[in-house]
C-alpha cells in the first residue's frame, strides 16, 4: 500500500470521534455508515500491535444431541444477534432489524465520561455451522463486526454460542482483536487510559448479562422484548439501594430483639433478622452476576440512620415508653413492604431468584403479623388498663 500523504495524515492525526452530551440524529448517523470504509487494512489484523481478548460465559445446559427449538442454545443465539447482552449503561447499539444481520451496519454509543460517542461497525460474517474441538462437536451460532471510519479503536469482534452435542452443554463466548484507532494524539491517550478498561468491562458484563438474560427468558419468552432490553445500570441502582434498606431491617430488628419487648415481638424480630441476612447474601449474588457491589456508603448511611433513631424520646426521658414499641413496628412495617416489593418486582421482571415468588410470599405473612402486633402495641401504649390509669391517678 503507498505511503499516504501529508495532508492524508494530517487529516486522521486531526479527527476527532462524534460525540455529544445529549440525544443525537440517530437516523442520520447510522445512514451514514452506509459510505463509510474499515478504520483498518483487514489484513494486518491480529499482528504485532494488536490487543487479544477471550471470554467464556457457560449457560443453561440442554439434553445432549442437536439444539433443542426454544431451548437454551436458540435463546442465547437469539440474544447474540440482537446484541442484547451488551449492557446499555456502556454500549447502545442501534441498527435496522430489517436487514439481514450479515449485512448489517450498526451505530454504537459508548458511553464515557458522561459522553456519549457515536461508533460504526460493519458485521463481517454470520451463521450457524457445526465445528469440532479437541476430537468433540459443536453447534455454533456466530457473527462478528469490524469497526468503521470514525471509531476510537479498530478491529474486530466475534460473538459466538456453542453447544456441545455430546454433553449438552452450552456456552457463550466472545473474543476481540483490537488496538487503538489512529487519531489524533489526545484521544489516543484517553483509549489507552480509558479504554482498555471499558473493553474489558464490556467483556465481562457481556457474559454475564448473557447468562442471566438467557435464564429470563426461558422462564418466560413472551418477555423477550422486554428483557433483552434491560438497564444493568438501573438495575444496579436498584438492588443497591434495596440491599441497603435490608441493612436498615436487620439493624432495627436487632435492636427491637436486645429490648425488653414482648415475647411475640422480641420472636417476630429475631425471625426478620434472620430474614434479612438471608436476602442480603440473595442480593449480593445478583450484584455479583452483574459486575457490581453493595455500596458502602449507603451501608454507612442507613446503619447511621437506625442509630439516630434510638434517641427518639417518645415522651419519656427516664422509663422506657410504651410508644417505642410502636414506632419500632411501623419502621419494621415500611422496611418489610419495601423488600416485598423488590422480590415481587424481582419475579416481574423473571430476573431474580428462582424463589422470589416463596421471599414475597414470606414478607406478606410478616407484614401481617407485624401489622397485628403494631395495633396491640398502640392500643397498650394509648389505652393503658383501668388498673394502671387508677394508680397514676393516685
């Protein structure tokens, strides 16, 4: 290939990707793509420069044999050519369904910074072929897409379902051969600082947002629309906040069981307590499955929270009063309604446990219990008996 010419390099040295801070003319952008070449000579691809990533992500297991129709490998491979296992948070990809997927362009808006970044990628190739691995055989379902003129990195990345017909077991796997695009200087610099570090969270959040995704939509396929779609960002917020309201429910009922109170709340309160370590490692696992963590600083804040709380005097400096009680059990009723809703939205949305259905039901027979025990609690504390109103009295 000639050298190119100095005005050639300038112009690449000089650009800039397409970016904004709002919503862009998706329209436009990704008719756009239609005129536009490789940011790479295929060729060169996988030599000396470029970056290898693998990831492998197993999934719901079939019987052994060819795949089975609606079963796990046809799902997943579903999901592989819709791109819904990239997380939206990092990736937004926008194509026209209407074109057959080896001919398809797609506009991808990576998210950085608070930036959204328009990048093209062409689909290479696509299809359905049986393989063979270390002497076993596979079906498996694979595309992959090279990056466009415009694009902050170049290359090519390869999506593929494998089931092995032996064992029935069934895999998703992706791996990418890329470097940084050429460009100029400054953003070149921002790839390498910042961009190795996204192609591997995209690596990892795709697998597990395949398996989880994959999972959902075979308790319930009529989702699939809706499903694949999912915000693993939002979600994250979502089970962030939820884990640390439980955090709050087990510090209350910790406290409601270290006082004098009677014997059916102190029982009630060590059962919520038990319940909510149970739901806090629930949660945890499915923070773990989407790359994420319980946050610190809401831990922090709820625990500091139901300390205050105790300094709440109820009209009694001295003696313990009789409200306190009460106030306990209507705290306890707001947290108990709050994780019924996470575990029944949980089941809505078929992305939580297989047993969110038996965790809401088991918050439904607690709120009620506590429920009663709030209304004798008031009724105590408002209506003391005749004898104690007699002995105040004098």
């Amino acid at each position: 290939m000639a050298s190119r010419s100095s005005a050639e390099r300038w112009r690449i040295h000089s650009r800039v990707p397409d970016f904004d801070f709002g919503g862009g003319n998706i329209e436009r952008r990704l008719a756009s793509l239609q005129t536009r070449s490789l940011n790479f000579r295929p060729e060169t691809l996988g030599g000396p420069g470029w970056a290898h990533d693998d990831y492998r992500q197993p999934l719901v297991s079939e019987q052994p044999g060819p795949p089975e129709p609606g079963g796990s490998w046809e799902t997943a491979a579903m999901l592989s050519h819709s791109y819904a296992f990239a997380d939206p948070s990092l990736v937004e990809a926008h194509y026209d369904p209407s074109v057959p997927l080896d001919q398809r362009e797609m506009l991808l808006i990576l998210h950085a910074l608070g930036a959204r970044i328009y990048a093209g990628v062409r689909v290479n190739d696509a299809g359905d072929e049986t393989r063979s691995e270390d002497g076993r055989h596979a079906q498996v379902s694979f595309w992959n897409y090279r990056t466009l003129e415009g694009h902050v990195e170049a290359g090519q990345r390869d999506f593929e379902v494998w089931k092995w017909l032996d064992n029935g077991e069934v895999e998703f796997r992706t791996h990418a051969v890329s470097r940084p695009a050429e460009t100029n200087a400054i953003v070149q610099l921002g790839f390498r600082l910042l961009g190795r570090h996204k192609q591997v969270e995209f690596g990892r959040r795709a697998c597990r947002r395949m398996a989880l995704l994959t999972e959902a939509l075979l308790r319930q396929p009529q989702e699939a629309a809706s499903t694949a779609r999912l915000d693993g960002r939002l979600l994250t917020i979502y089970l962030r906040d939820h884990h640390a309201l439980l955090i709050a429910l087990r510090e209350l009922a910790h406290r409601m069981s270290a006082a004098a109170r009677a014997e059916q709340q102190e029982t009630l309160a060590v059962e919520v307590a038990r319940i909510a370590d149970d739901d806090l490692a629930c949660i945890e696992a499915l923070l773990n499955r989407l790359e994420s963590a319980p946050s610190r600083t809401r831990q922090r804040a709820v625990w500091a929270a139901v300390k205050l709380g105790r300094l709440k005097l109820n009209g009694r400096v001295v003696r313990p009063s009789p409200l306190s009680a009460v106030t306990e059990l209507e705290g306890l009723l707001l947290l108990l309604e709050s994780n019924r809703a996470l575990w029944a939205g949980l089941e809505h949305l078929k992305l939580g446990p297989t047993d969110a259905p038996e965790r809401t039901h088991r918050m439904e027979r607690h709120l009620a219990t506590t429920e009663r025990l709030r209304l004798d609690a008031l009724q105590h504390a408002t209506r003391p008996k005749v004898e104690a109103a007699a002995e105040l009295g004098g």
